[in-house]
C-alpha cells in the first residue's frame, strides 16, 4: 500500500481488529483487512482483501465510508476502489 499510494502505512488496532492504514489528504484515509474481522495470518484468508476509504471531520462525528471495495489481492481491491462522486475539486484561484 505504501507504494501505491506514496505514504507511509501502519498496521493500526482499531476497536480490536488490526487493519493497515494509509493516511492521505485533506482527513481522509484508506483502511485494508483480509477478513471481516481484521487481519490475518492464516493462509485460508489471504485471497480476500477489502479497501475502504473514508472521510473525517472532528472527533465528535463519525468518519464517512467514501468507497469500499473487495478483491482477491489487497492492490486489486485498492484499484477498484470507486470514489468518484467523492472527489475533492480544486479551482484555480485568481491572482488579481
């Protein structure tokens, strides 16, 4: 994931599951398990990877799912991840 996105990511615990995480730009985050629960080690469960992207505000209001998508390689999923009615536009500020 590290080399996809050209970021730093981190095996993070979240609420007892472990998932690795990628922070990106402008509070959103990419988060990837190989399980429902989390991640495994176990060989049975390493053609199954599901990526989801989310959005957050403050501390007080719940991160928004921007996308989620699942493949049988953790790249794969990353791919078909489908945000487009997320994207962050950015408009060309006049210089006066």
């Amino acid at each position: 994931m590290a080399t996809v996105t050209q970021r730093p990511a981190n095996v993070v615990n979240l609420v007892g599951n472990y998932a690795i995480r990628v922070d990106l730009e402008y509070n959103r985050y990419l988060v990837a398990t190989n399980t429902t629960r989390g991640l495994s080690d176990e060989p049975d469960t390493s053609d199954s990877w599901t990526a989801r992207i989310f959005h957050t505000t403050i501390a007080e209001v719940p991160d928004a799912l921007l996308g989620e998508a699942a493949a049988s390689g953790l790249i794969s999923a990353f791919a078909h991840l489908d945000t487009d009615a997320n994207n962050i536009v950015r408009t060309p500020t006049s210089v006066p």
